[in-house]
C-alpha cells in the first residue's frame, strides 16, 4: 500500500514540474526560435515564414510596398551588405534591405527587410530635420539630390532646400562598410532675420516587434541615457502620461530593438540631447532625439551631425562600435543578462570553433569537451565520491532497515558512518552548481546571437537554434500528422533523457523511496521539458550526459562495490557479551 503512496506521490510531484515548468517557460524562458523546417511524408521540408504583419498608417493606408517605394523621388542605397534608397520626400531613410541574412533556410527565400515606407506593410523608417520656427523643412519637403547620385560607402549624398526667407539647408548622409549612417544636418541663414533651428533625428514603426519580449530577451523600445541602459517595454509606453516618456543625456543613443535587429539613433559623444520614446494613434511607436536650439544670424551657418544604426545585432560588430567609436553599452542591445562574463565568452569561443571547424554543432560538441576538461578535477572528485558512496551504499541500506523505526539514531549512524569512510553526500552538487550560469550562457547565445541563427548541424539539423523536427511520433514524418509542439519530442530531447537515465543509474540510488521514484521519473520529464529548446542546447546537454556516463563507468570499475555478505558482515550488530551472574552475599 505503501509503495502505491510513493508511487502517485511521485507522478504527482513530476507533473507539477512538468506543467508547472511550461507555465513558467512561456513568460520567463523562451525556449528557441521556430521550427526552421518539419518532415513530412519522410522528408525534410522548409517552413514558410508567415505573412507580413498589416504594419502601416492605417489599416486604409496599405499598399503595396513597390506602389508606394514608387511614388516619391529616391536615392539609392548601395553596399556590399544594404541595398535600399533614401526618400527625398522628409528626407527618410524608409526603404532598407540586409542582403546578408534572409527570411528562411529556404533556397531563394528572401532577404530580410528591415525598413519600409509609411503606407506599406511593416511600415518603419528613419527622418531627419529641424524644428523651432517657420520656414523650415518639414516631412512633405522634397529634396533636392544631385543627378544620378548614389550612397554607397565612401560616396556620401547630400540632400537641399532652400526657403523663400534665404534659408537654406543641407543633410549629408555617409555610410560605412556595415550598417552605421552618419547623418550631418546644416542650416545657413542667407536671411535678414536671426533663425532658431533645432535637429532632430527619430525612429518611427508602426505596431510592436513580433519577436516575443520576456524576462530574458528584451525587444522593444531601448536606450542608453548617461551610461545606464534602459530597457522600455510597448506597455509601458502606451500606459505612459500623454503616452510619451522623456529622457535626457549626454550622449548615448535610443531605438528599437527586435530579437535580431537594431534600429538606433546615436547622438555624438558629450551632445546634450533630449530624448523620447512616445506612441500615438494607429499604434505607431516613435523614439526621437533632439540636440540644443542654435540660434542662426544672418550670415551665419550651423551644423550638427547624429548617426543611425539599422542593421544586424552582430556580436563582434556591436563590440567595435562601442570600443572603437565611443557607442556606450552598444553591446548591451543583446541581452545577455546576468551571465554576460561568461555568455560572451563562451559566444566567442563557439565563435572560435566553428571558424575552425566550419560547424556550429562540432562547435558546440567542441565547447561541451572543453569545459569538461576545464570542470575536471571537481568533476573527478565528484564521481570519486559518488563511486565510494556505491561502495558503502549496501552498509547505508542496512543502517536504514536496523534503524528504520528511530530517525533520530539512523541519522546519527549514517552520519557517522560518512566520517568514518571520508564521503561527502552533498560532493555531486558543485559540479552541477558550476554548470547551471555555463547551461544558461550557452541558453542565451543560442537564442538571441544571430550568428547562431539558420546554423545547421548533420542530417535533419538545419537549424540549431530551433527545435528538433524530427520526432517518432508521427513516424518521422511518414504519417500525415504534426504533432502539437508540447509533445512533439525529438530525436535529440530523447536521447538527452536515455543518456540523463543511463547517467543516474550509475550514480547511488537515494535512499528515501519517494526520492527515489521521483529521480527515476526526472529523466523523461526532461525530455518533455527540454522538446521545445533550441537544437543546440539539446545536443550540449546529450554530449555532456555521454562524457560523465563514460568518466563514471571508468571510476565505478576503478572503485567496484564490495560483495554483500561482506557488507552484512561488516555491519552485522554484534551479539552482546556473555555475562556472569551476579555472586550473593554470605
């Protein structure tokens, strides 16, 4: 009856864990990208990437995007990694493509779009100009670009207006070899009259990211204001008073942030600047930066210049804008969270590998060997305890039936008994402790670092920051049936609970039944738990179950368990000595 007890005791005490994880998983872990692909009838098939999201003015106001790329005047944008053109009308950079990373795995799928022209879908763009006084170019103004003039790096554009006062005004636009614009505004008052001109740059999107934001991945409106980065939820700028929330800073920059993308302005180091991250009608999310008013006499000219980053969130690349030119925390636009000294250089490690191995997964087996090596004296204690604790197991279980009706005397016995041979039950936890912010960078890096995206490993594993596609239960995609993604187990989840089975059950069995039950249950579990996560956290688990499963094999032959009638022997109560009767007194 007993048993019975434990036994459901056990299944409840998983299935909590089980639900309870996914309830939490889903506000607080994000497991992994989506599938990249599924198999169906057998074969391995790529999944379109859905539709784009009715993203624009108004619902009334989209179009489709060549109509309106075709309506106004435009500048080409040309380098090895963009391609796009500057609107003339507003002077706006609205028209951006990264020819570098495409939608999907899919051959010919297309490039990502990072930047669209109000009144077509995924409306998102970037404007530069002046405010504080009449006369001055607004977003209806057409600019004026010199014939045949394209931007490309090296080769800036300049666009101008002139006004009837005798103002007139110029916006330079230079481009690097990535994804930096540097715009330089200039204002020259030919007047009578003292002119009041203030430059702005700002970032307009309509509707949120569809990237989910949670506890560990930020996306959405983003900042750095006087070297403290601000994190800005959608919510929290649509319950904003009058929906606007102000800043001010010397230097830094502001933007939005997708999971992989970036779109930022950057004020110049040691500029002033007032910034604002704001929502109004139609969902449109803006964030703005303005410098301090210059005050322009007749005769006179002046000029400040803002730079604007829309591109990849590129490790390496965000690293020497903020090292080289002076971006502050421009790395933090990846959230690395707390484990960012280690998260970063494990990315740069993996980073390493896989330039010397052309492999991700080779790269990530190669990272799993590494750090065991490293973890290898603890990990070698580790496994020396546990196998000692094998031996004297058989001793700890008759202590438990000897004293099974007094607690209090088994404690003290077990105790004791731990002294006498040297072991330490609690030695298998530093190891794992060790392993949890290694298991938690390598969590990160597979799901936010776009290097790791689109990465394949051998076979089916053409994405290892998505899922395992291919699972048993629809036969490996020979019957016509995609299993919900909460069950769809792959090959990979199952053998990370075959090998995390195999692995306990060469470590000691815990004493405590219901204990005991729940570890035998744990392994499965994990594979439910573990179904969802990226590919590549799957295959770093499995091949670090496979390593401790071969040092544990060696060190349980090197310490064998001794024969049980020997430990019944050994532990065996003595009989208590024979004693004489007492003599009686005369």
């Amino acid at each position: 009856m007993n048993e019975q007890k434990n036994l459901i005791l056990a299944i409840v005490l998983s299935a909590v864990v089980l639900f309870g994880w996914s309830a939490i998983s889903e506000r607080y872990f994000p497991t992994a990208n989506p599938p990249a692909t599924k198999i169906e009838d057998g074969k391995e098939v790529v999944i379109p990437k859905p539709g784009a999201d009715p993203a624009a003015d108004t619902i009334t106001a989209i179009r489709d995007r060549a109509t309106v790329l075709g309506e106004t005047p435009r500048v080409p944008i040309r380098t090895d990694r963009l391609t796009g053109s500057i609107n003339l009308t507003g002077a706006r950079i609205d028209d951006l493509v990264l020819t570098n990373y495409r939608e999907t795995i899919a051959k010919g799928s297309p490039n990502i779009r990072l930047l669209s022209p109000s009144g077509s879908p995924k409306a998102y763009f970037a404007g530069f100009g002046w405010s504080g006084a009449s006369g001055l170019p607004g977003p209806d103004t057409v600019w004026q670009a010199p014939q045949g003039a394209v931007l490309s790096v090296g080769k800036p554009v300049t666009l101008t207006s002139a006004n009837a006062g005798g103002q007139s005004f110029a916006i330079t636009i230079a481009i690097d070899e990535d994804y930096m614009f540097t715009v330089t505004q200039r204002v020259t008052n030919g007047g009578t009259q003292a002119l009041v001109a203030r430059p702005y740059g700002l970032v307009s999107r309509v509707g949120a990211s569809t990237d989910p934001d949670s506890w560990t991945a930020h996306v959405g409106p983003m900042g750095v204001f006087d070297d403290r980065v601000n994190d800005v939820n959608w919510e929290d700028v649509r319950e904003a008073a009058n929906r606007t929330m102000d800043f001010t800073s010397t230097g830094g920059w502001l933007g939005f942030s997708d999971k992989y993308w970036l779109t930022a302005l950057v004020a110049g180091k040691g500029t002033p600047i007032e910034a604002s991250f704001r929502q109004s009608s139609g969902d449109r999310f803006q964030a703005d930066a303005a410098g301090k008013p210059a005050i322009v006499g007749p005769g006179q000219a002046a000029s400040s210049s803002m730079r604007l980053f829309a591109g990849a969130k590129e490790t390496a690349l965000l690293d020497h804008y903020m090292d080289d030119t002076g971006v502050p925390l421009f790395d933090r636009a990846i959230d690395w969270g707390w484990f960012d000294f280690i998260a970063k250089p494990i990315f740069y490690l993996l980073d390493w590998l896989f330039r010397m191995f052309g492999n991700f997964g080779v790269a990530i087996i190669g990272l799993t060997v590494i750090v065991r090596i490293l973890l290898f004296p603890i990990a070698n204690k580790q496994f020396a305890s546990m196998a000692r604790m094998r031996q004297i197991q058989p001793r700890m279980k008759a202590i438990q039936e000897r004293h099974k009706e007094d607690k209090l005397r088994m404690q003290q016995e077990m105790m004791a008994l731990y002294k006498t041979e040297k072991v330490n039950p609690m030695a298998g936890c530093l190891p794992i402790l060790l392993q949890i912010p290694i298991f938690y960078a390598l969590y990160k890096v597979l799901l936010l670092t776009i290097e790791m995206r689109h990465q394949p490993f051998v076979l089916w594993i053409r994405d290892l920051s998505a899922p395992d596609p291919m699972t048993p239960l629809n036969l490996f995609g020979l019957l016509d049936f995609t299993p919900p993604q909460f069950i769809a187990i792959g090959v990979l989840p199952i053998l990370l609970g075959i090998t995390m089975w195999l692995q306990q059950k060469l470590n000691p069995q815990p004493m405590d039944e219901i204990q005991a039950k729940v570890f035998g249950i744990m392994p499965w579990i994990f594979m439910f738990i573990m179904a969802p996560f990226a590919a590549g956290l799957q295959l770093y688990w499995t091949v670090n179950n496979i390593i401790s499963i071969g040092q544990q094999y060696v060190l349980i032959r090197k310490h064998p368990a001794p024969a049980a009638d020997t430990v019944i022997e050994a532990t065996a109560t003595p009989a208590p000595a024979p004693t004489r009767p007492a003599r009686r007194k005369k």
